[in-house]
C-alpha cells in the first residue's frame, strides 16, 4: 500500500464489508487508489500523518472517504468531528457508509458535515451496486476541493 497515493480512504472494521467494498470498486472498473484502515484511531493518524503513518505526505488527500459509524477504539461520529473540524482534511467529502438506520446517526452525522449517509443494502449484488456508484459519482463526477 503506497500511503502517499491515496483517492478513496475506506475507513471499515468489518473485513467481510471491507472485501466486498474493494470488490465492488473493481468490478466497476474503478481502479483508484484505496487504502483502507480498520478503525477510527488509524484513519486521523493516517490523515494528518502521525502515529504509524508519522512522514506521510498529508498533502495528497483522498478525494472522497467511505467512513462506517460502528468501529472500535473511535466510532465513525467522532472521526468525523476531526476530520470536519480540521483544517487539512474539512473539505474532504465524507460518505458515511453503515449498517445504522438509527435517526440520530443520520441527524448526527449531517449536523456533524457528513456530505451524504448511505445504509449498507445487505444483499450483495445491490450493495455492489451501491459502491460502485457511489465511485462513478465520487471520483468521475463530482468536481472535488481536494
């Protein structure tokens, strides 16, 4: 994983999620650069470039992050009150991506400067097409500040 090249940030603990995400961006042709970390902790170490990714070029943001609310050691809310509330990386669009249907995650999450809040579909084939469009729209249509 070359951490200086870096366009989508997958922020998962789930690895069945994580594979089937990184699958789904394949199959639709979407051969961008993913990095994907397991937790919340490890994505704001990654994004300012300190902790294990300490000399990180911080200057190459990714141009979307796919951020899961339920994580361990810091949940998907709290990584994305740094990420908004930061300088570097508050323009970095943010899709929270999470199995939570719960109204105050949604609420929460907007409130917070989430730019969109998809519920993971369970069925493969849709949640396949899911993440891919949300890579056509995220990396090829949307004009990115980043």
């Amino acid at each position: 994983m070359d951490v200086n090249k870096v366009e989508i940030l997958l922020i998962e603990d789930n690895m069945n999620d994580a594979e089937l995400a990184i699958r789904a961006f394949k199959k639709g042709n979407i051969n961008n650069t993913l990095v994907h970390l397991k937790d919340g902790a490890q994505a704001l170490e990654f994004l300012y470039g300190t902790g294990k990714f300490e000399g990180r070029d911080t200057t190459n943001k990714p141009k979307v992050i796919l951020l899961d609310l339920k994580m361990p050691k810091m949940d998907g809310l709290e990584v994305l009150t740094h990420i908004k509330a930061h300088e570097l990386t508050k323009a970095i669009p943010v899709v929270v991506l999470t199995s939570s249907k719960e109204h105050p995650d949604i609420e929460r999450a907007y409130s917070l400067g989430a730019n969109s809040y998809i519920v993971k579909p369970v069925e493969l084939d849709e949640f396949t097409k899911v993440v891919t469009d949300l890579g056509f729209y995220w990396l090829l249509k949307n004009q990115s500040p980043v």
